[in-house]
C-alpha cells in the first residue's frame, strides 16, 4: 500500500496551490478519503473529506469556500485545490483513506510574503 501526496510549496498570501495524493495497493474507488494538516506546535485536524464516489464533500469552517476537494477514481488520486491562501494555513498537508486509516508522508504547505 502506498500514499503519495505531492504539490506543496511557498507561495504568497492570495494565492493558489493544488495538493495531490496517489494511491496504490487496494481498491482505492471503494474507500471516502480526507484531508488534514498539522502545523508546527499544533494538533493535527481535519481539513476536508470525499465520498467514494466523490458525490459528497464536507469541510472544515476555516477552509470553506477557500478550498475543494475532489477526486478521480480512474487514477486512483484525490485532490486539494486551495485558493486565497492565508499564513494560517500554512502546515504539512496529509492524505488520509478513510475506514482503513492509511496516511501519507505529507507535502508542506508555507504561505508567507
């Protein structure tokens, strides 16, 4: 089993990054998947979850209307695009697939001028 995210970096405040998760070694279509982030000193939380299918999403109050999750099943890979971008949301960013709790390595996230 393997669970890859990709996509983090430094960027500026306003701004956008699109974070990515690949997996492989099960049956990744049958399984709703979440995302979630830890920054320095803190607790890790959840930031955003998709169905299987990915027909329903559900997401933290500090990322909504900010952030959208989606999905392709078909390459076994699940997605964070985030838009205006705030210092406070800088932290490392975690894949996690839901119902057999297998977790990424993580991508950093630093949003700063």
């Amino acid at each position: 089993v393997q669970v890859v995210e990709s996509g983090g970096g430094l960027v500026q405040p306003g701004g956008s990054l699109r974070l990515s998760c690949a997996a492989s070694g099960f049956t990744f279509s049958s399984y709703a998947t979440s995302w979630y982030r830890q920054a320095p000193g803190k607790e890790r939380e959840w930031v955003a979850s998709i169905s299987s299918a990915g027909r329903s999403t559900n997401y933290a109050d500090s990322v909504k209307g900010r952030f959208t999750i989606s999905r392709y099943n078909a390459k076994n890979s699940v997605y964070l695009q985030m838009n205006s971008l705030k210092p406070e949301d800088t932290a490392v960013y975690y894949c996690k697939i839901n119902g057999l709790g297998y977790w990424g390595q993580g991508t950093q996230v630093t949003v700063s001028s």
